[in-house]
C-alpha cells in the first residue's frame, strides 16, 4: 500500500490541530493526554484512565515498577507523590487510578477491555444502589390519594 503523501498545507492544518488537542488537554490541569507530533498512522495516544478499587486489580502494563510508587493522578513517581494531584476517578467509578500507559487507542481497547468492562459494571452498580424506588407512600402520594378520595367522597 504506498505511503499517502500530504500537501503543505494538510500538513500545518493538522499540525496546528495536534497542538491544539495537546493545548487543551493540558490545559486542564490533568496533563493526561499524549500528543504524537510524527505524523505515523495510528497516532499514539494515552489510553483511557483504569479504575479499580485495589492496586493489585490494575493491568500487569498498568502497574509501576519496582522501586516506584503510584501517585493519585496515574502516575509512576520514585521520590514520593505529591499532595496536589487529583485522580481522574470520581464517584460513582472506582477510587484507584492505574498507571498511565501510551499505546494506540485500539490496542488499549484490546489489551485492557476486562479492566474498563469491571469499572463500567461497578458505575451501574453504584448507580443502581444509590437510586432510591419510589413506593408511592411517599407524603406527596398520600397527600394526592386522600385529596382524590376527599373530592369522590364530596361528589
């Protein structure tokens, strides 16, 4: 398959793109994202953040190696974690970020489906255990029921 060939001006336009994806990522405070400036196709990318209620759960490629430990924003530190770093896991997902790993967007799909499966279901059983069911005993339903038999009764 040849090699596709871009003009100059695809080449600034999409250069121009990337640091504006970059840009907007980083902006945020979250630093999470990874930009590939070279442009080889697929682009690399940060995989999607993991979240798990234990370190042990996280991926083998999503743990920090030996001598490092895991900071609260994803990432591998030797000197300690600082206090400020916020994790990309908020409620209703697990509390605990796997390390940040840098693949292409498929393959983390492929290598880490299992681990964002696992956060997924425990979101909707959050979710599901936190919604309370309406029993129709609620004042605002006895209320309406007395209301309407008052009024029959009346009639």
């Amino acid at each position: 398959m040849p090699k596709p060939t871009y003009t100059a001006q695809q080449r600034l336009l999409l250069y121009f793109l990337l640091i504006f994806l970059a840009y907007n990522v980083t902006a945020n405070g979250d630093n999470y994202g990874y930009a590939d400036l070279t442009f080889h196709c697929p682009a690399l990318t940060t995989c999607p953040a993991v979240c798990v209620t234990d370190i042990a759960n996280c991926p083998v490629n999503m743990s920090c190696r030996n001598g490092t430990s895991l900071c609260a924003d994803g990432t591998c530190s030797s000197q300690g974690c600082s206090d400020g770093l916020t994790s990309p896991c908020m409620e209703p997902l697990p509390p605990i970020t796997c390390m940040k790993v840098v693949d292409y967007y498929n393959s983390c799909r492929d290598k880490y489906q299992e681990a964002y499966d696992y956060q997924e279901q425990y979101s909707a059983d959050v979710i599901e255990e936190s919604t309370t069911l309406l029993t129709f005993k609620e004042p605002i339903f006895m209320f309406c029921y007395s209301w309407i038999s008052v009024i029959t009764v009346m009639i």
